[in-house]
C-alpha cells in the first residue's frame, strides 16, 4: 500500500480511539471544495454545472481552515472545481499542514507547472493528479486532446522538485481489463507513490449517462484488472476496499466518513450528493437522516461502490480487524468464486431531484450582490 507509514499510524490511532471512546460516527477524510469552477469540462463530471454567479464563488482561506478545525479528520482532500484556480489555495495548504492535517490536492495538472512555486514538500502533502486511463481514454474522459501528456509532464515535474504524487483513476464502463493493467503498469513506471481508483458515480447533471458502472459490472471490472497483477502496484487505499471493489466484502457505505465542506455549507449526505446543506458540522452529524441514504436505502446510491463512500468503511474494519486485512495482504485480492452477497434494492426510497431548489437558493442569496459575484475571494 502506498498510504505513508505516518499517516498509517495517525489514521490507524484516531480510529481506534473513536471506537474505544463508542463514538459511533466521526470523519476520517474533509473532502473540501474551494470553488466549483474548473478549467475542463469533462462528460462524467457533476460538480461543475452551476450557473456563472456560482461557479465564482470562493471559500476564503479563513472558511476553510474554520472546516478543518470544526471537522477535526485526520485527512483534507482539496478538491473542486480545479482547486489550482483558487488564488490562494497555496495559503489555505499551508494552513492546514500547519496544523499537522495529511493534505491531497486534487487536480487536472493543467496548472501545476504553473503553480508548483507556491508549494513546498512537506510530509503532510501530496499531489493527487486526475488521469482516467492511458492517453486515449484519459483525453476522451476529459473531453480534450493533449490533457494526459500535460499531466505526465506535471508529474514529472513534481518528482523531480520531491513531492508525493499519487493519481486518481475513475473509470467508466468503457474500461478494459488489459487496458486498465497496462496503464497502471505505464503510470508506476513514471515513479508515482500511489493510484487511487475508483468506478465513477452516476452523477444525475453530468453530460454523459451512458456509460456509468453498475455494481456487478464493476465488480467484474476490478476482478479483471487485479488479476492481471494488483500485487505489483501501490494504491492509495486499504486492502479491504480494494476487496470489496473486487466483490468479496458485503459493505454498506459511511457517508459521514468523507464529509464535504463547499459554497453551500456542509453537505448532506455526502461528496456524491447535494440533496441538503448544513451550517454547521454538528449540525450536518447531529441531524442528517443518515439511513435514509446508502445502497438499499435510496435510488441514487444503488449504484454506487465509490472509495467517498467505502472507504472509511474499510479503514475502520480493517482497524476493528487487523487480522482480516494481514491475511488479504498475504494472500492477495480473490478474482474468483463466489462473489458477497448484494444488497437487495427492494425497498430503497424513490429519487428527489432538488438540485434547482439548491441552486435557486443561492442565487437569491446572491441577488443584487454583483460585486461578489464578479469579484469573489480568492479568484484567479
């Protein structure tokens, strides 16, 4: 596994005193987003189709660091949006390695050259490059030629000025075994510490709905590429979700595990879905219907087998029993047999579509507010 050995230890402490203390629900990873502008406009995506008024709006430095303090998880994913268009979102890193917190910012590369001054290595920090596959599936994802030489190159960039980059890979039902394989085989070659990867969510604005995963076929999809040689990549993930991608874990998802702190307040339920906003993280933990959510429970989440929702699922079984994980690590990932049973969808709620009411909201909150709207914090 690629997770550093530190953040292993810090992560693995935290959750053990959360269980020994009978929390029941507490964040591992702040997924934080700055803004939602980003500088692609790719056909899976669901977190950019907001109208102009919104796409330039900022969190602050001072809003984000307040998420991080009031959450209080180990782990920040900086995400977006393109985080790299925020203009200060080297300070609002820095604030957060200052306050000891394991920092991954997310991004397409397109800016990192560009940007690479701003930043220091730093135990506390990696680079999490966006790359959906070799170049041909990478460009198409992302609906632009040339995208995935851009991120190799930035890749290299970073190596060589000695930070941690890792890739996140979200692949669709177009992918293949082989392929998949081979370009993990390409990628660590280049020297990256580690892949995260993931199917992708069938986001309900994104461009594209034809080719999200369901879950058997994703299950398929990850037994294929791990028998063509998960041993000899690293990931960036534990092994019991690598398992339970490969179909031989019965998990249900944590979605407070992975909280989201963004223009909109704290979201309800998760990073995948806006379906309501809290002000406040006790709030958002206090007061969220959480079993009204998760695969069986809502027609949204049938689907969906994301490491933002299965992760901490994962860490925490793997902490609860280490012994299960050791003995995974020994004998590898199982790409035959039997897979865990499904979880039936015979009562899962119908969908709510309530994104305009969201979106509706805000711009009236914004109303007669041109000068934020044209000139917001932190713009690039």
């Amino acid at each position: 596994m690629a997770v550093p050995l530190r953040q292993a230890i810090r992560v693995g402490a935290y959750v053990v005193s959360r269980h020994l203390k009978r929390v029941r629900r507490y964040p591992l990873v702040l997924m934080l987003e700055p803004l939602f502008r980003c500088n692609l406009a790719c056909a899976g995506c669901g977190k950019i189709d907001y109208p102009d008024a919104i796409l330039n709006q900022r969190l602050s430095v001072d809003e984000c660091l307040d998420a991080v303090d009031e959450c209080g998880a180990p782990v920040v994913v900086l995400a977006g949006g393109e985080p790299l268009l925020h203009r200060e979102i080297d300070k609002i890193a820095a604030g957060i390695i200052a306050r000891k917190k394991f920092v991954y910012l997310c991004t397409n590369a397109l800016l990192l050259e560009r940007k690479i001054e701003l930043f220091s290595p730093s135990t506390y920090f990696a680079w999490t490059v966006h790359l959906d596959g070799d170049r041909e599936n990478h460009d198409r994802s992302v609906c632009q030629e040339g995208v995935y030489d851009r991120a190799v190159a930035a890749i290299e960039l970073a190596k060589a000025r000695g930070f941690r980059v890792n890739i996140n890979a979200t692949l669709f039902d177009t992918a293949e075994p082989e392929r998949v394989a081979q370009f993990f085989d390409a990628i660590t070659e280049i020297g990256i510490d580690g892949i995260t990867v993931s199917p992708g969510y069938a986001y309900e604005r994104a461009p594209d709905q034809e080719h999200f995963l369901n879950r058997w076929r994703t299950k398929e999809l990850f037994r294929g590429i791990f028998r063509r040689g998960a041993r000899r990549w690293s990931f960036n993930q534990s092994i019991l979700f690598l398992d339970f991608l490969a179909g031989n874990q019965s998990y249900t998802c944590t979605p407070w595990g992975n909280p989201t702190r963004n223009f909109f307040g704290w979201q309800r339920p998760c990073y995948l879905l806006g379906e309501g906003y809290a002000k406040t993280f006790r709030e958002l933990m206090e007061e969220t219907d959480w079993g009204a959510y998760g695969t069986g429970n809502y027609e949204k989440c049938a689907n969906c087998m994301v490491h933002s929702g299965y992760e901490a699922t994962a860490v925490m079984d793997s902490v609860r029993n280490p012994l299960k994980a050791a003995k995974l690590a020994l004998h590898g990932i199982r790409t035959e047999g039997d897979m865990a049973p499904e979880i039936s969808l015979s009562r899962q709620r119908p969908a709510r579509y309530v994104f305009s009411d969201h979106v509706e909201e805000a711009m009236a909150r914004l109303g007669g507010s041109d000068k934020r709207a044209q000139s917001p914090s932190g713009a690039d």
